[in-house]
C-alpha cells in the first residue's frame, strides 16, 4: 500500500503562555512539535504498513523548522518524508494549504489512502484534510476511531467514525483519506534506532516551482478566510448579592442559575 | 568548542522525556508509597531500546554514544530516582564492564540478552561490613578445577530481587588486599544463590534495593570476568560508567525541582502578590538554576571525554559529587518554596527530597569523592591506563 501521512508542526500548547495575539497563539521562538492529532496519524500509517506492506510518506506543510516534525515521523518509521515549504506559502487559510497538499501529492504519485489528524492544534480549523480529499477527488472518512478492516486488494475500507453521540460504522472504496482521533491507537515513542535513522535523512524540500504553483494563488494574499474577532474575548462578570435566610436565599440562587441557563 | 547537542541528541532528550511524562510519573507516586517495584516499566523500557542504548548495535544495543546515555539518565531521573538506577545498575554496572572487559565470546553470549533487556543485571560490590572500604571484604572464591566455589554476602544492591544476571567480587586471594579480588559473572537459579529485599528505606522505595547470599556457588571460569585480582580495576571501572549515570541523573531531578517551583511560586500568593515576586523566593530559584546550569556542564563534559575514550575517573567523581549535593539541597529548596504542600507527597518534591539523599552515599559518599579531588591534587593519585580502557564512541563500529 502507497499510505500518505499528513503532518503538521505546531507550537506545544503545553508550553505557551497565555499572551495572545489575535486569533494566533503567540509561540515565537517556543517549542514545536508534531500536531498530537498526527501522531494517531502516523502510528495509524505506520500499523497500515505493517499490516499490508508498501510505504508510508509523512508529508508536511511548513516552515523550514517543520523538518524537524518529520524527522520524528521518520524515528517513529515512517519511510521517507517531504516537507512543503516556500515563503510564498505562509499565513494561507486551509483551502490554499489544501491546494498545496494536493500539489505535492500528486507530485508523489499514487495512493491507496491518505492519513490525518482529526485537527491542528493551532488553527483547529479540521478543515484542511476535509478540502484535500474534496480538491482530489476521493471519499472522506474523519474522525475515525477504529479502522476494522482495511482491504488492499478489495480496494475497500471499514471504519468506526466516533460522532457526537453514536459511533456509525462506514465503508468507502480505495483510494480514500481518513482523518483520526485518539481514540484509535496508542501512538508509539520514535524509537532509538529510528533516530539515528532519521537524524542522517535528507529531507526534499519542495517549493512552488517545484509543485507548479503559481506564488500569487498560495498563501496570504490567495486566502478567502479573513480573522476579525478579537481575542481574548471581554469577561463581563459581576457580582450579585442575594438577601434572606438560607432556605429564600437558595431558592432564589436556584432560580436565578436556571434563569441564566447554568443549571 | 561546541554546547550544542546533536539533532540526534535532541531527539533523545524529547523521546525519554516524553517517556517519562506519560509512562513514569503517572504511577511512580504509587509505587513510591507501597514501595513496590514498577516491574511495568522494563518491557516498555527495553522495546525503547533503553536496556542497551549505548551498547553496540552488533550486541543488540541501539548504537548510541555516552551523551545519550546521559540524557536517558537525565530524563529518567527526572521522573524518579529508582527507574533511572535501574539503568546504571543493569548497564552501567554490568553490561558496560563486560563490554569493556569481557572476551569477544563472553561479550556475545552475555550482551545481547541484557541489551534487549531479557535478562535483567546488577552489581554486588558492598557488603554488611564494606562499603567504601573495598578492601575489607570477605566474599571469597577458591578454585577447584575449572570451577570457582563463591561465598559472601552482598549488601545494599540495587535490583538484587528483579536480576537474573549478578557481577558480584570476592576475593580469590586473602592476602592481596584489593589486589586479591576477582569479579564474577552469576546467574539467578544457580546452587547456593539467594537473594531478598530491604524494607523501610528513606527514598528510592520504587527501586528493589536488598542482598546477595552466595554459598558455594560453583561458578565456571568462562564466567569470570577479567584476570584473577584484576577484579577492583574492573569495580572501579565500573563506577565510572554508572557515576556518570548517577550525576546526569541529579540534573534530571534538578531540572524537575526547578520546574515545580517555578511553576508553584507563579501561583501561589502570599502578602497580595505571587510567591514568585518575594525576593528570598526568587533567590532559592536562582541558585536552582546555577546548579542545574553548572551540573549540566560537568555532565556533558564527562559524556564528551566518555566518547573520545579518554579516561574520565577525575571528571567523573566530580560530576557525581557536585551533581548529586546540588540535586539534595535543590530539592531540599524546592521543598521549601512549596511550604507545607512540599513537606506531602501531594507534591514530587518531596519524593525527589527523599531520593536524593540516597545518591550522596552510594556510587562513592560525597567525603570519598572530596577525599579524591583532593589527593589528585596533591599528587597522591594518578589514573594508570588499564589492561581493557572503554573504547571511544566510533558510530562506525558501534551501528555495524
């Protein structure tokens, strides 16, 4: 099986502080790592191998930092890495990074399936692959918590897709994309001889030219979606007393909650 | 000169802290209060490739150098004192010495089963009534055809009730002093072996600490390790690898102490304002961080001579005294910035408090370590090259 892994880096929210920058978290020159979505990504790809054979390529969209995101799809086994990034591609909304996926997947040629995240930490838009799979063409299947039978030569797939309030099992024909949430696996720690494997790799790094991109239809100036709200949202909170004796004062309090819809 | 670490290094650092995060701390409270042995943890340690991480790939080791020994060490240690000794007991105290001073047949019949962490290894030097004093043991080997018989009593080992695999020293010779002593490679099962626990320590109560009893167990030559009365030199050696190992541990325990308290001291208000505003607070921080700072720098000073396959006796006795008395009164501060939650097992300082006191005893008291920075000083001890020196880290060899 040709197997896709779509990664993106993200600042460790664990580690941000609470300054905020619009719609942005601000993590300049803070910690990055895997967008934990796609480590349930990359374990889902790297068991796909292993149960069928064939490869698994991590593809990520990002800065040139990005490649660090790679090196540990690759420790963790993925088999070869391509990280999509070109200045001309920054700040762009999900459709011009899905536009740029699909670029650079067809650039790797045939698939089976295509793996990734439920959502980015950062954006959490959980839109980006929803517009891969619309731009190339083939079923989406998100949210995915089991995958109960993934059939190469049937050219099909099974899988548990953990809604709000139901689990609801699908099947879609191959070639498909996925997109998974935790609860499908127990990723694993990249391993220490994956390390040393993927502290020598090169990672090809493709730009617009590379993909026939024109610079102009990419990144900020391409993007449809513009952010206007401001953040952190303005508290409104004051305090009420209420008067009586204990019995009127929780009535009242009683009250006033399911009044206000807390309760 | 260069303070960066490796690519390759990096990814380390993250991988076993990441371990730590989610594997250790999540249930070594726990085992802390019932002192019981996270048996747990082994395979997920050895599928991690931790067992032999600086063993050659050809012994089944993962091939790295002796900085990501001491990163592991860091990141373990970080989490609990207990789980980081287990690799400086099972690696640093046995499988290193062997591949340093064992025969090719003996490294490759012994090697690959504690690199993949099948067999779990200790060290029986310390006895009731030697510690420092090597010298004053009275284990004792006679030989009767190609077979020791080996008796004695072993005191305060680590991991004496999980091992299956013990390098103990006894004396081959009575007259030699520690000229007289040979190391020997046991197996758990063997005629007059037998071993139990000690209950009721201070710290360290999710480490097996106990004894060693040998009563006549007949031991093959094949398995002695080194010469006869080379056994010392071997010890010593030994104490090289898992000093290192006990002092990058201490910046671990550091590092987490620090983290707590700056983490505590942002939250807790006293007088109006966080904690973390008074200035004797913020004067306990600082001084945490020098110490994590300037032990850090010992440490990785050691893996860098450790790697060039220079001998390191010196660096490393103070490495694991500096590090390892910082890590006692940087936990002991981290106690007191917490107040009277740090003196409850609520928090890991108190845990880290307990541990750390253990480390300025064994792997040589902080007064020995004292006692030998001052006499290479004063010329009273010199470092004689050994019949088999570690070699240095060539990734060459060591990923073939």
């Amino acid at each position: 099986m040709n197997i896709i892994a779509l990664v993106k880096q993200t600042p460790d929210t664990a580690q941000l502080s609470a300054s905020m920058d619009g719609l942005k978290l601000s993590a300049e020159g803070g910690p990055r790592i895997v967008n934990p979505w796609d480590e349930y990504t990359l374990e889902t790809a790297i068991q796909a191998r292993e149960e069928h054979g064939g490869k698994v390529t991590a593809l990520c969209l990002g800065p040139p930092e990005a490649a660090e995101a790679l090196k540990t799809a690759l420790a963790m086994g993925v088999d070869e890495a391509v990280l999509v990034s070109d200045p001309a591609m920054a700040d762009g909304d999900s459709l011009t990074s899905a536009r740029i996926l699909v670029a650079a997947i067809r650039k790797i040629g045939a698939f089976d399936l295509i793996v990734g995240g439920r959502a980015a930490i950062d954006g959490n838009t959980a839109a980006t692959a929803v517009q891969v799979a619309a731009l190339l063409g083939v079923p989406l299947v998100s949210y995915v918590a089991e995958l109960r039978n993934l059939d190469p030569s049937d050219r099909t797939l099974s899988a548990v897709r953990l809604l709000e309030k139901a689990r609801e099992t699908v099947t879609s024909r191959l070639p498909a994309l996925i997109t998974v949430v935790k609860e499908i696996n127990e990723p694993r720690y990249p391993s220490l001889i994956g390390i040393r494997k993927a502290a020598r790799a090169n990672i090809p790094i493709w730009g617009c030219k590379d993909l026939s991109l024109d610079a102009a239809a990419v990144g900020a100036g391409a993007s449809g979606v513009e952010w206007r709200t401001e953040l952190p949202p303005v508290r409104e909170a004051h305090i009420e007393m209420i008067d009586g004796g204990p019995e009127d004062a929780a009535r009242t309090l009683v009250d006033r909650l399911m009044e206000e819809k807390v309760i | 000169m260069d303070f960066e670490l490796s690519e390759e290094h990096r990814m380390v650092e993250r991988m076993v802290y990441d371990f730590a995060r989610n594997e250790i701390l999540p249930s070594i409270r726990e085992h802390d209060r019932n002192g019981t042995f996270p048996h747990e943890l082994l395979p997920k340690m050895a599928a991690q490739g931790f067992m032999g991480i600086c063993l050659p790939v050809r012994y089944d080791g993962a091939g790295m150098d002796f900085i990501s020994l001491g990163l592991l060490s860091e990141g373990l240690e970080w989490a609990d004192s207990s789980v980081r000794e287990t690799i400086a007991v099972h690696l640093g105290l046995h499988a290193l010495p062997i591949f340093q001073w064992g025969t090719e047949e003996q490294k490759e019949q012994f090697l690959p089963p504690l690199a993949t962490g099948e067999n779990i290894a200790c060290f029986g030097l310390t006895e009731p009534g030697a510690g420092s004093d090597v010298a004053a043991m009275t284990s004792r080997a006679r030989k009767e055809g190609d077979t020791y018989l080996v008796s004695g009593e072993k005191m305060w080992i680590t991991l004496s009730d999980v091992a299956d695999r013990f390098l103990v020293f006894a004396k081959t010779n009575q007259e030699e002093g520690t000229r007289g002593i040979t190391a020997f490679l046991l197996e758990r099962g063997w005629e007059g072996l037998t071993t139990g626990t000690i209950k009721g320590k201070m710290g360290v109560r999710a480490s097996n600490t106990g004894w060693i009893n040998m009563d006549e167990v007949p031991v093959p030559e094949s398995h002695r390790l080194g010469e006869e009365g080379e056994g010392f030199k071997i010890a010593m050696s030994c104490l090289d690898n898992a000093r290192y190992t006990v002092a990058a541990g201490a910046v671990g325990l550091m590092k987490y102490c620090l983290e707590a308290s700056v983490a505590y001291a942002r939250q807790r208000r006293t007088f109006g304002q966080p904690i973390g505003d008074h200035q004797l607070v913020k004067q306990l921080i600082a001084q945490m961080k020098q110490r994590v700072d300037l032990g850090e720098l010992a440490v990785r000073k050691v893996g860098w001579l450790k790697n060039r396959g220079m001998r390191n006796t010196r660096e490393t006795s103070m490495a694991k005294w500096y590090c390892t008395e910082s890590a006692f009164a940087t936990a002991s501060d981290a106690v007191q910035v917490h107040g009277a939650y740090g003196y409850s097992d609520e928090y890991d300082v108190e845990r880290h408090l307990r541990n750390s006191k253990s480390a300025v005893i064994y792997e040589g008291t902080s007064q020995i370590h004292q006692l030998m920075q001052a006499d290479y000083e004063f010329g009273n001890r010199t470092d004689r090259p050994l019949r088999c020196e570690m070699p240095a880290y060539d990734p060459e060899y060591w990923q073939q």
